[in-house]
C-alpha cells in the first residue's frame, strides 16, 4: 500500500472569520488552524493544504486581562540600539489589523511553508472585502 500524498488537486476554500467582540488569542488560534490546513482531511504535513480566510471587523477584537496597558509589541531595525517598542492602545488606534496579522503569525510555521501559509490570510479593519467574487464561506 503506498502512502497518499495530494499533488495537484489541493482545492482551496475561502472562509470568512468575523472577529468582532472575539478574543485575540482565540480567533488567532482558529485562523491559524484553517490555514494550516489541519481541518481538511487531505491534511499533509509538509505540504501547503491550507484555505484563504478573509478577516474582517479587525478593530473590534478584544483583548483579555490587563495586557491593553502592558502589552508592548518590538521590532528590531538591524542596527546597533535600533529596537523600537510600540505600546497595544497606539498600535491599536493606528492599525488594528497588524495586531491580528501579528497574533496569527505567531501561530504558523516560522519557516518558508509558514510564509506561504500566511500569504492566504486577509485582514480589514471594517465589516467590507474586496473578495466577494470568490464566494467565501462564513466561519
């Protein structure tokens, strides 16, 4: 008996995640999920199966415990003191979709196949997509 692997027929779903009033961790978790692929029963470690999701409402997730005061994202430019720190109420203000592009990057792969993966991910901070032509399917 030979081992199955899927080749060219991997058919990618769209889903739709609404996160509003959503915790942050959670919804990063499930989004992180779908794009793994781990739902789909053609499920392959090594390989991309995952779906494209679409999430919107991205300025009403909410966040639990005192981490909107202490929470500190950090980002490093490559030079010698060159590491920036951006509190969670600025970044928030400034651009919520960051937050939860951050949270479910976090949660993929951190190599070349977790790019790929995170490639299929779309965030808006309102309730409208541009991807209404691909019929995405509500989670």
């Amino acid at each position: 008996m030979s081992t199955y692997f899927p080749k060219g027929e991997i058919a990618r779903k769209w889903f739709v995640v609404d996160a509003s009033g959503q915790t942050l961790g959670r919804l990063a978790s499930r989004v992180a999920r779908i794009l793994n692929g781990k739902d789909s029963p053609q499920y392959t470690p090594f390989l991309d199966t995952g779906d494209h999701v679409i999430v919107i409402n991205a300025g009403k997730v909410k966040i639990s415990g005192l981490k909107a005061g202490t929470k500190t994202y950090y980002h490093y430019t490559g030079y010698p003191g060159g590491i920036k720190g951006e509190e969670y109420k600025k970044r928030f203000d400034r651009k919520p979709e960051l937050i939860v592009e951050d949270a479910i990057k976090g949660m993929l792969p951190h190599t070349k196949l977790g790019r790929a993966m995170f490639s299929k991910l779309k965030v808006y901070k309102g309730d409208t997509h541009p991807h209404v032509a691909q019929k995405p399917q509500t989670v």
